[in-house]
C-alpha cells in the first residue's frame, strides 16, 4: 500500500513524538526521514535512549525510539547515516571489533559525519557526548599496532574532535564556515549528500 504524504507524516508523528512533551526536533527529523524516503519503524528492543537503535541498510530501514532528547535526536541521525552510506557494503570490518552488524569504524565515523554535518547548529554538547559514548567501545578496540590500526584510532579522534567544534556553538553567521574538516575526515564528507 502506498501511503499518502499526509499519512506518512502522520504516521512518522507517532512513531517520533514521545508520549509526552513536544520533542526534539520532531518535525526536522520528520522532513528529513520524507525527503529521504527513510523508512522508520519502532525499535521492539527496550533500553536506554541510544543502545538498541538499528539501521537496516538494504531495507532503507532504521529502528529507533521517540525523540525525547538530545541523545534520541544524535541516535536517529546517526542511524540515518548508516542509511546514507554510499559506501556502506564495501566498508572494511575487522573480526577484531565487537560483532554487531555494523562493526565497521569506517562506517561508523561516516554515520557520525553524517549525524553532526546534518544537525548543522542544532549540534550541541549533549548530542557529542551521545557520540562519543557510542564511539568509546570503538576507540578501545583499535589495536594501533595491527596494519591500519593507528589510521584507523586517528579517523575516530578526527571525528570526535570535529563533533567538539561543531558543538561549541561558536556563532556562524550565513556565509562563514563551518568548523575546519580535518584532511582525514575530507574524503567521507564528500561522499555526505544532504540533498
Ligand atoms: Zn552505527
């Protein structure tokens, strides 16, 4: 059945608005998630606010809960990111890492690009520290003294400190640029489409 945008909306509406208070940018997400055609579907995995979201890449598909703060927001364009991953099914994995799906550092620090290039201003502290305690398990993984180990430990250090800058707010008027892309992270920025 193909639904109607008006039904879309709505049904994005309740999948997105927690049960009590107005949000965190529930209506951007909600534009986005039409703009881009992401299907969302509620995450049956109770738990905390960013654990037990997914994003099902050859369903366009990402699992999530209502967007009740900060860290729910983050989590959601984080997600998204997977789902707009150009590279995603060629990124490499390592056996090393913890073995969900999406063990893939690579993958990983493009989601979160992706997440805080997307958030634009709306990136704040609480977001980056959502970031980073997701990003926590990664950095002790990395074994720098296996091949591509250290490059590897400075892509995820690149992306944390851009999430830094982004979130400290510095005033950017229409016209100024944003925080300095180090050349690490220059390559998946290019392949971020926000269009
Ligand atoms: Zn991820």
């Amino acid at each position: 059945m193909i639904l109607r945008p008006i039904d879309r909306r709505r049904e994005l509406e309740a999948l997105l608005k927690p049960p009590s208070g107005p949000g965190v940018y529930v209506d951007f997400a909600i534009s986005l998630a039409l703009k881009h055609a992401w299907r969302v579907n509620r995450s049956t995995d109770a738990g905390p606010a960013h654990a037990s979201w997914r994003a099902d890449y050859w369903v366009h598909t990402m699992y999530v809960h209502p967007l009740d703060s900060d860290e729910a927001f983050a989590a959601y364009l984080h997600e998204a990111g997977h789902l707009e991953d150009p590279l995603l099914p060629e990124r490499p994995r390592s056996h090393e890492q913890p073995s969900d799906s999406m063990a893939s550092i690579e993958a990983e620090v493009f989601a979160w690009l992706f997440a805080i290039t997307c958030a634009g201003y709306r990136w704040n502290r609480a977001m980056q520290a959502t970031l980073e305690k997701s990003l926590a398990t990664y950095v002790s993984f990395v074994d720098t003294f296996e091949e591509g180990g250290y490059h590897q430990r400075c892509l995820l250090n690149a992306v944390i400190n851009h999430g830094r800058e982004q979130a400290r707010h510095i005033v950017r008027t229409l016209g100024t640029p944003a925080p300095p892309i180090s050349p690490l992270l220059a390559e998946f920025y290019q392949q971020v489409s926000l269009t």
